[in-house]
C-alpha cells in the first residue's frame, strides 16, 4: 500500500458518516476547552514566554561550533589553555 493509497483511505473514513460525526464531536470538544479555560491557558502565556528563553538558547545557540578559535584547523604545536591567552 502507498501513500496515496493511505491519503485516499483517510479521506474517505473523513467524508463517511462515521469520520464526520467524529470530527464534529472533536470540533465542539476542543471549543468547550478553550472555552472553559481560556483564563487558565492564556494565564499561564507569560510562564510559557520566559521557559521559552532557555530553550531557545540551547537549540537556537547549537550551529555556532566549538570553541576552538583556529577556524577549525587543528593546532598541535601549543596545548589549548581554556580561559587564557594565546
């Protein structure tokens, strides 16, 4: 079985009388959510806003390399002090 074969398959489980009834049910279960604790989730937005900061500095911050300062070339001739100067 492909993947337009699948495709095919959900989206005619969508339009049958079942996958409509369920989506309709899912629609008004997900409207009563937000509904009922809109207070709730957009109280905790600005909670959300400041563990985003971390979590952008760890996987935002990855691409910039390694510390090394010799644009990558190994340097044998002198060990790295870490934290002095060169």
């Amino acid at each position: 079985m492909n993947t337009q074969d699948r495709l095919q398959g959900i989206g005619a489980w969508a339009r049958s009388r079942t996958g409509l009834v369920t989506i309709a049910l899912l629609a008004i279960v997900g409207f009563f959510l937000v509904v009922e604790h809109y207070a709730h989730i957009f109280g905790l937005l600005p909670f959300a806003l400041l563990l985003l900061c971390p979590l952008m500095m760890l996987f935002m911050h990855g691409g910039h390399g390694s510390h090394d300062h010799n644009n990558g070339q190994p340097n044998n001739d002198k060990p790295h002090v870490h934290g002095g100067e060169e």
